[in-house]
C-alpha cells in the first residue's frame, strides 16, 4: 500500500509514517485513580488515550477537573466517549475541545460533535461484515486527520481479507490509518500495523479492547523490523 503522507504532529508527538505510533489505553473507576495511573505509568508510550466513557463516577464538572489537569501534566491524549446518545456526546465532547484537547476519537455516526482545536480521529467499530468500500469512502469524506477501524474477528481468514480489501482502497491516501483489530489474540494487532496499520493500541490501566499487547511487547516486537 503506498502512503502518501510522511508526518503528523499530533499535541506534541510526531508521528511519522512508516513507523507505527503506540497510544496506551487508559480507563479508571474515577478521574483521580487515573491519574494516579498516569502518573506512575512505567511504560512510556507515544500517546494516551483517556476512555473517559469507562469511568463510573462520571461529570461535566469531573471532566473539566481531569483535563485541566492533563493540560498542567503536558500530556499528549486523545479523549474517548464511546456512546450512542448523541446529546451527551455532544456535552462531553464539547468540554473537551473547550479543554483544547490534543486529539478526540469521534464514532463517525454522530456527525455533530465539532473539532475545534483538536484533532479527530473519525472512527467506525463493528465487525468483519460491516466492512467495505463504502465504509472507508464515508470515513474519509469528512476529512479527519486519522481514519480509525476498529473491527472485531472470528478467525485470521476475515482479518487478512479485510487488510488485502483496506491496502488497495486506501492506497495513495494522503492521511494515516489506525486499523485496530479486536479479537481474543493480540497477533491480528501486530500483523494489522505490519501491513497497513499507523497506530497501535496498548493496554495501559488494564485493557479497554479485546486483544490488546503492553506497550513493552510491542516495542519488542517492532524492534524485530
């Protein structure tokens, strides 16, 4: 697949193409334990995802603590709300780009939610199925600055059929791709940011998505190529 980008800055990070970015995966049972875990995290990946939809204990007044905290910690995040009402959405997504976050990761079926200053990762999730040429097409119509899949599998036949279908209808575009694979084996991750995926997704307190690698794992894995 030819990639006809070479770089984004994202927050203070630069991601450059060619060379797959870690984003570790943050979820608590509230703010101030995430902090916490951000705070004694170990294993330093590139970038945080904060999947604020996974804290119980969960506010607008809670959230406009947490990130202004982050911004006080210069930590590069995306922030995560994974939901189907697109009105809450719209509330915590507008704090956080408010919040000036650095990135949002925003489903692709709420079409309202702003950017601001933040860049977007315009996301799909569902299944081997779901997947097809129009999908992308949709996805790339909006124009994000990263186009994300995260795409659950029965076995690696639906995996390596989707990379073959994805590797041709993405070739020579000219923003990166976050393919992220769910399944029970975290193989179908590394084999995705071999071929065509920019990102990768690592647990960071606990996983938040089947078949999810440490961060250590992978930088031991990418160091074998």
């Amino acid at each position: 697949m030819n990639k006809n980008w070479t770089s984004i800055r994202i927050g203070d990070v630069l991601v450059e193409c060619g060379r797959p970015a870690i984003i570790g995966s943050y979820k608590a049972k509230t703010s101030e334990s995430l902090l916490k875990a951000l705070q004694k995290k170990k294993e330093e990946a590139d970038l945080v995802e904060i999947r604020y939809d996974m804290i119980p204990s969960r506010s607008e007044r809670d959230l406009e603590k947490l990130l202004s905290t982050l911004g006080s910690m210069q930590l590069t995040y995306i922030f995560t709300y994974r939901t189907e009402n697109a009105e809450e959405a719209e509330r915590y997504y507008g704090i956080a780009t408010d919040s000036n976050a650095p990135v949002i990761d925003v489903d692709m079926r709420l079409p309202g939610i702003k950017s601001g200053k933040s860049r977007r990762f315009s996301s799909f999730h569902g299944d081997h199925a779901s997947m097809s040429q129009q999908l992308l097409e949709r996805l790339l119509s909006s124009r994000p600055d990263v186009v994300k899949l995260g795409i659950s599998y029965q076995n690696r036949q639906e995996l390596l059929f989707d990379i073959a279908m994805i590797a041709n209808e993405y070739d020579g575009i000219d923003r990166p791709l976050c393919f992220s694979p769910n399944g029970k084996s975290g193989f179908m991750r590394v084999v995705a940011a071999y071929f065509i995926s920019d990102f990768v997704y690592a647990s960071g307190s606990g996983k938040t998505a089947q078949g999810q690698l440490t961060v250590k794992q992978y930088r031991s894995i990418f160091g074998l190529y």
